[in-house]
C-alpha cells in the first residue's frame, strides 16, 4: 500500500524529504518502507562510526550527506567534544561528573578537542533547494531542539513526523533539556506527542560495578539486571493537520503513511476522514479500509489481550 502511494504523481516532483542529524550506524528501521520514494539529507560530525554513506546509499531514492557538524548559525569551523563512545560526542562539553554515579558515564569521558567543519542546517536546505523537510530525526547530543528551530517557522510548522532524543538529566554543559522541546511543541501547538519512551542507565557507580567481577561478560550481566534509570527520551511528533495550510493532498497521503509506519492507525484513520471531505480521489477510500483493517488486527493479536486483563485487573482493584 505504501509503494502504490508514493508511487503516484504527487511524489514524483516532490518525494519525502527526511533529515537525519547524527547518523551513525544503519538506515533507521522505521524508514525502511519508504527510503527509496525518498530524498534523505545526513548529517553526523564523528566519522569514526559512520558507515551510513557507503554501506545504505542505495537505499535512497538521492542521499546528500555531509560530514559535517550542524549548528544552528552560519560559522565556518567549531569545537567538537570527542568521547569514549562515538555515539556521546557532542558540539557541548560533556560533563561526566554529573553522571558520576551511573554505570554509562564512562563513556561521556573526554578524549579530544577537534576543530571541526560546520555548516548549518538552514542554509543547507537553502543550498539543496529543500522548501519542506517531511521527517526531521536528529540525535544530535544536546541541541535537538535549536537545530528544529533553525528550520525556520515555516518549515517546522510543515514538518509530518519529527524524531528528538533530549537529556532528561544534564549531561553536557547548555543542553537542550526535554522538557523544552515538550515546552516548545507546546507552545506551537503544530504537532501531537506520539511517543515518549524513557531510556536511561542502571544508577551504579562504574567501580561498584567492577566490584562484582572481572569478568567482562559477567559484568554486563550484573548491568543489565539492574533496572535503568531515566536519564533521556526518545520523543516522536506527529504533525496535528490542523493548519488548513496542511491539507494538501501530497501532505494527507505522505501524512497516513508515515503514522501508519508508527502504528498510529488511529490517527492514520482520522487522515483519512480528512482527505474524503477534500478530494474525490477512491485512494482515500482505499486507504481507510487498509487502516480499518490493521486496528481489528490489533484486536486478535495475542499481545493485545494480556493488556486487556491489566485493564480489567485495575478497574477491580486488584
């Protein structure tokens, strides 16, 4: 369903557009259904872990990637914080010794200060010629939300699905926390929380941890006994479509797909309710039976029912 979608002529001079900022490893699972419709613009600073350009190019309907760091301002070069971990490097110091008391926090321990070519997210889009960004992923180590804003107004308020992952504690010095981002989001009423899922760290120190055993494959048993700590969040938006601006019939196709990918047919359903009020077309139709059929087969999945009894079992007190 979602290849005969992206398929039609609507995305044939304007496919999805996603940002991925800070993107080590693989291409993002949730991408997969769409990634060759797509033109996705990748960004990650610390190339010692970045394989994404070689090895998922072809994924790609274009791929523009950049090594560089991505600010918020227009400025040639900055200092760039190298960690233990590549994935914990940062535009912002990193500041162990206020996570001294959590397993992970060796891996925010400073190794390098490298000055690093920079360019920003505003005038890139400027130079690609990028008028709307339809997914905005970033992992960007503490400046989720500034790099959001330096979007502009008019393309965050365009943006279907965007992907955060803030601090909840601090980690790196002048970070931007989640509760601003839920501050921000709030304020701008242009999209609806998805999904909030709290990540975190077991709160042992690393020496206490050492303590139980040298082994080093026991030792990540003792870890992942212990129960984490929420420390920061992955956080999904979704656009709220309530901008008459947005109904458009590129943005409710491109719209269902993307909430059907995050099994939000709930909302998938809501779209298409929208998109039969505006325009004849018999895919809207289409699409509402598809989503009608994924919500009934949520019902009969075996995973569902165990919820139902905790439902039960609390509304019985027991």
């Amino acid at each position: 369903m979602i290849d005969k979608i992206l398929s039609r002529p609507e995305f044939r001079d304007q496919p999805p557009v996603l940002v991925d900022i800070g993107a080590s490893g693989q291409l993002h699972t949730r991408w997969k259904a769409f990634a060759k419709h797509s033109v996705c613009i990748a960004f990650d600073a610390d190339d010692r872990d970045f394989g994404y350009v070689e090895s998922e190019s072809s994924h790609f309907r274009k791929l523009y990637t950049f090594n560089h760091i991505v600010t918020e301002t227009d400025t040639e070069t900055a200092d760039f914080y190298l960690t233990a971990s590549p994935h914990c490097s940062s535009l912002l110091k990193p500041r162990p010794d206020l996570i001294q008391e959590y397993a992970f926090a060796p891996k925010f321990e400073l190794t390098k200060v490298v000055q690093l070519k920079t360019r920003s997210l505003h005038s890139t889009l400027q130079e690609l010629n990028i008028g709307q960004v339809d997914w905005f992923k970033t992992d960007s180590q503490g400046i989720d939300l500034r790099l959001f804003r330096d979007l502009g107004e008019d393309r965050t308020r365009r943006v279907l699905t965007a992907e955060f992952e803030p601090g909840i504690a601090s980690v790196y010095d002048g970070e931007d926390k989640l509760f601003r981002i839920l501050q921000f989001m709030d304020e701008t009423n242009n999209h609806w929380l998805a999904e909030l899922l709290p990540k975190g760290s077991p709160r042992i120190t690393p020496a206490l941890l050492d303590s139980f055993t040298t082994n080093p494959l026991l030792k990540k048993f003792v870890l992942f006994s212990q129960k984490n700590s929420a420390l920061w969040g992955e956080m999904t938006y979704i656009n709220r479509f309530a901008d008459e601006a947005m109904l458009t019939q590129r943005n409710l196709l491109l719209g269902w797909v993307f909430a059907t990918t995050l099994a939000q047919h709930g909302f998938a359903l809501i779209l298409t309710q929208k998109a039969k009020a505006r325009f004849n077309d018999p895919i809207f139709d289409e699409m509402e039976r598809y989503s009608r059929r994924r919500i009934w087969g949520r019902v009969w999945q075996i995973g569902f029912w165990p919820e139902v009894v905790k439902k039960f079992d609390k509304l019985l007190g027991r």
